[in-house]
C-alpha cells in the first residue's frame, strides 16, 4: 500500500503539479522534431557522399568530392557527437539563438556520415549485371546509378535507415547541453522543483522505451512486406 502511494504522489508531484506535464510534452515534441528531420538530413547528405564514393570506385572520377566525402567520414564519425554539438552551436553557428535549429543540424551531419555507409553497402549490393545493363541501353553513368541502381538500394536499407532514425531518437538526449528543453532536460527540471530523481527518470526511461518499441515493431512490418514483394 506505501509503494502504491509512493507511486501516486510520484505521479502527481512530476507531471500533475504546475501542469508539469506540458514541460514533458514540449520536450517531447522536441525529440520527435529534431529526431525526425536530422534523420531527412542524414539521409540526404548520406545518399550524396554514397553515390560520390561508388561512381569514384567504378569509373576513377570525382577524386575531390570523394576526398571530400572520405574526410567528411572519417572526422565525424571518429569525434562524439556531443562534441560535435557543442562546436556547431559555439563556433561555427555562434551568431545564431536558435538551438533546436543548430542541434538538428548537428545531428543531421552526424547522422549522415553513418548513413552514407548503409546506402553505399546498398548500392554495391545490386548486382553488377544491372548496371551493366544500363549501360548496354544507352545509360549514362548516372542515369543508370540514378534510373536503376538507387531503387533498388533504397528499397534494400530502408530497415536499416529506420534504425538510424531510432539511434538519432536515443542520441538527441544530449541537446540540453544547448539549453534546448527535450525530455532529459525536462526531467531534470522537474527534478530541481521537487527533489525526486526517481519518479522522472524512470517516467523518461519509459517513455523512450515506448517510443523505440513502436517503431521496432513498424519496422519489422516494413521489413515482412519488402520481404514478401521481392517473394512475388
């Protein structure tokens, strides 16, 4: 009955109380905003710097933008991503208060370094003998790249673009560092109003959990249907 209790009080003294829960709700909607378009971010920057670093490795062009691809792999995805952060809002976006907009940034350029690897291991798992058919059609290179090959390697990694999607979700717990309020952050300031650190990090935890959980599960219905079009 004393847990019961504990749990009740727990419950109202974090969300009820001063309408703390709209503190959880606005964090909240500012993980799934920044999640969501660092993700589009990443996904664009990746396909990009993909499709530079396989045109480079089949027909010897594009040496600069694949240097440039190269180095822009190698740096982000060698430093942390809070580092990355804090230079983003610090140094190269210091004239700018807009934190949410900075942070989506900074994880869109990290999210792309790492999706560009998933696309590329797409893209070189298409069978050479389309592209060889494209080419014995008339296709350029890069129609063929752009025509025939993508496709199919966008249809093969969305599963694993979904699970990028949820590593941005975990990873943007980090964005308090930029004053911006998501749910870590509006944890703990609720914590420094009622001294309980029990009641909301658990409640965070949770609500992560339920998030990650259900794109989980959408993500292996994606995966079932792809699994049962490429049967048919």
């Amino acid at each position: 009955m004393d847990f019961l209790n504990s749990l009740v009080s727990g419950f109202e003294k974090t969300f009820i109380r001063d309408d703390r829960y709209k503190l959880f709700l606005e964090g909240l909607g500012n993980t799934l905003l920044i999640a969501l378009f660092a993700t589009l971010m990443g996904v664009l920057i990746g396909t990009i710097v993909a499709v530079v670093k396989v045109m480079h490795r089949q027909t010897g062009k594009l040496r600069l933008l694949n240097a440039i691809g190269e180095l822009y792999s190698t740096v982000i995805r060698g430093t942390p991503v809070v580092v990355q952060l804090l230079i983003a809002y610090n140094i190269i976006f210091a004239f700018s208060d807009r934190a949410v907009l900075v942070g989506t940034i900074a994880f869109g350029i990290n999210s792309g370094a790492y999706v560009s690897e998933i696309i590329r291991a797409g893209i070189l798992a298409v069978d050479i003998g389309q592209t060889e058919a494209g080419r014995s059609l008339g296709l350029s290179q890069g129609a063929t790249m752009s025509k025939i090959i993508m496709p199919q390697a966008l249809k093969n990694v969305l599963p694993a673009v979904g699970n990028e999607f949820i590593s941005v979700l975990k990873e943007t717990s980090v964005i308090g560092y930029l004053g911006v309020v998501d749910l870590t952050r509006a944890a703990e300031r609720v914590i420094t109003r009622t001294a309980d650190v029990y009641f909301p990090y658990i409640s965070i935890a949770l609500i992560y959990l339920v998030i990650v959980c259900g794109l989980s599960w959408l993500l292996k219905k994606l995966e079932r249907r792809l699994a049962r079009s490429d049967r048919g």
